[in-house]
C-alpha cells in the first residue's frame, strides 16, 4: 500500500512541477513534453460550440484548423483566453457556411503546434498529433452518446482539422449506423487519396452537388505551384463551383460570391460575387484558380492557396450545404 501512495505522490509531484514550468512560460527543452491539462467534454468549457437547444434537425461536428504557432508546449493550451478566442472566430469564417443549415458543435482540442509538424511525415504518426486526434475521438464519443440525439450530421473540417476528421473516418465510419446518419464531410484543404478510398472502402468520394453519406475535398492553388505541405500524391477533388470531378472549367459567374474574413475575429471585411473561377487538375489532384488580385498567403509556398480553401467559395458551399441536408431527407 505503501509504494501505491508514494508512487501518487510522486506522479502528483511531477505534474505539479509541470504545471508550474507552464505557468511561469518557460519556452525551453525542459518542458518541451509538457501536455496542456486534458479538456473533459462533459463540461461546457471544452466546446466552442455547444448549442444547449439545438433546433435544426441536423448537426456539423467542426474541427478547426492549425492555430497554434508556438514551440513549447507542442500541443494548443484548450484553456488559453486568446487562442480560444482564435476559435471563435474561425466558427463564423469556416463554421459559417454550415451553421446556417446546421446546429454547430465544435470541440476544442490540443491541436499539435505548427512548429512540429514536417510535410514530408506522416501527420498521423507524430506522437504530439495524436494527443490532439484523440481529444476529437473522446468529443465525438460525447457528441454521440449525450448531444447528438440520432439526429444526421455533417462533419467538417480544414487544414490540421481535416487530417484529424480522416483519421477519425478511417478508424470509426465503418459502422454502418454511422454511415446512416451522415449526410457529408466535408475534409477541405487536406488530401483524401485514392489510396485511402481503396484501404478504407466505407470512404466514398462525392461525385455530384447532391450525394450522401460522401467526402467533399479540394486543395486552392494558382496555375503551377508546387510544394504544398497538405497535398499529397494521388488526391481527390471536387470542384465547388460546378460540382464536378472532371477538369470541365467553371467560370467566375458561376462563383456566387467569395467571403473574406478577419479569420480569428470572424469579421467579414468583404464579400466579391463572380470573385474567381476554377478548374481541376487531375493529374495533381487540386482545385486550381487565378485570383484577380495579390493575396497575402501566409506561410505557404508561392501560389498555395491553402489560406482561401472557404473564402473563394465560400456562398457555393453554403448553398451545397443546403442542397446536400435536402436531399439527403429526400
């Protein structure tokens, strides 16, 4: 009994002396291993969307993108004001499309840092990813058992989100009651291949504006750019302005309007109808487009336009969101 309790208070100690290191903000190797306190989604704290009344008769489970930047710790603090603050933003720059047609839940989770992730890994084999994948895998569960209610739902998701909602496709979509409640996911600005539709076969790619139960995915880029870190080889795409999967181009008039947010404010700093249109590339697997203006694009490489993955499209996917729920009670 004796060795019990002191190997407690010795676990108890070292998370202690943890938590200090983070309190205090030393960014240095030592607490490099140290994982931000664990979110219990029973508790409201843990959602940014949890609506307690939900009156639409679908859902979107939402998983936000990359918006950690920092080196240490190598996992997002859940209960940091300001980047839960970059969250709610993103649920009216990303979640926005899907809301309207939807009640949102939208867990947060201990996303692996920028700084660790390396484009020519495999995301879902970094240790640190998985601390964060997993908190989706326990807010899904939650979701189900005590939110959900057996009403359908819509999955969606971007960048460091996307990979995230695949590997929870991959590992949970082949119950077939699973299957009977969703009407989409929507797995933007990551690559779904033809190599996961084949390893996973219950992964069933959209082909039209109106299937159920499918994948929609696509990667923004201008004409010839190379080096994306989320495109990888054999991906598939679907063209949001035509619904299409051929390389049939789609004009700008067919684009009802781009929406520009402040991302982490969720303020619309302007809406352009017919902003730009769009064409696959099968060979590549990406959604290609000319914008009629230089675009600050962060931190990807020239003429990767990871950033405006919704923003281009972003009253298309509203309407597809729509068009999807109907035909799906159809």
């Amino acid at each position: 009994m004796r060795s019990i309790w002191t190997g407690i208070f010795i676990s108890l100690f070292c998370l202690c002396l943890c938590g200090a290191a983070y309190a205090a903000q030393d960014k240095t190797a030592k607490n490099a291993d140290c994982v931000p306190a664990c979110p219990d989604y029973s508790k409201e704290i843990s959602w940014a969307s949890r609506p307690a009344h939900p009156d639409k008769k679908v859902d979107v489970f939402y998983v936000y993108p990359t918006i950690y930047p920092d080196a240490y710790p190598k996992n997002m603090d859940v209960f940091n004001q300001e980047l839960r603050a970059d969250v709610q933003g993103l649920l009216k720059a990303q979640a926005g499309v899907f809301s309207n047609s939807a009640n949102l839940f939208a867990p947060y989770y201990r996303q692996v840092s920028f700084t660790c992730l390396d484009p020519t890994e495999d995301t879902m084999l970094n240790s640190y990813f998985r601390i964060g994948a997993d908190d989706i895998h326990r807010a899904f569960d939650y979701y189900l058992n005590f939110l959900n209610q057996g009403r359908p739902f819509i999955l969606a998701s971007h960048s460091q989100g996307s990979v995230v909602m695949l590997d929870l496709l991959r590992s949970r979509f082949k119950d077939p009651k699973l299957q009977k409640q969703l009407v989409a996911a929507y797995v933007i600005g990551y690559s779904v291949t033809g190599k996961d539709l084949q390893q996973y076969p219950w992964l069933k790619p959209a082909q039209k504006a109106d299937d159920t139960g499918v994948i929609i995915s696509w990667n923004t880029q201008a004409p010839g750019a190379t080096g994306s870190p989320v495109l990888r080889p054999g991906a598939i795409c679907i063209n949001p302005l035509n619904w299409r999967t051929d390389e049939t181009p789609a004009d700008k008039d067919q684009n009802m309007g781009a929406v520009f947010f402040d991302d982490f404010r969720g303020k619309v700093l302007r809406e352009v109808p017919h902003y730009t249109g769009a064409q696959i590339d099968r060979k590549n697997g990406v959604l290609v487009t000319t914008p009629p203006e230089k675009l600050e694009i962060g931190h990807f490489p020239q003429g990767v336009l990871h950033k405006f993955d919704f923003a281009f499209w972003y009253r298309n996917l509203q309407k597809n969101v729509k068009d999807r729920i109907d035909a799906y009670f159809r």
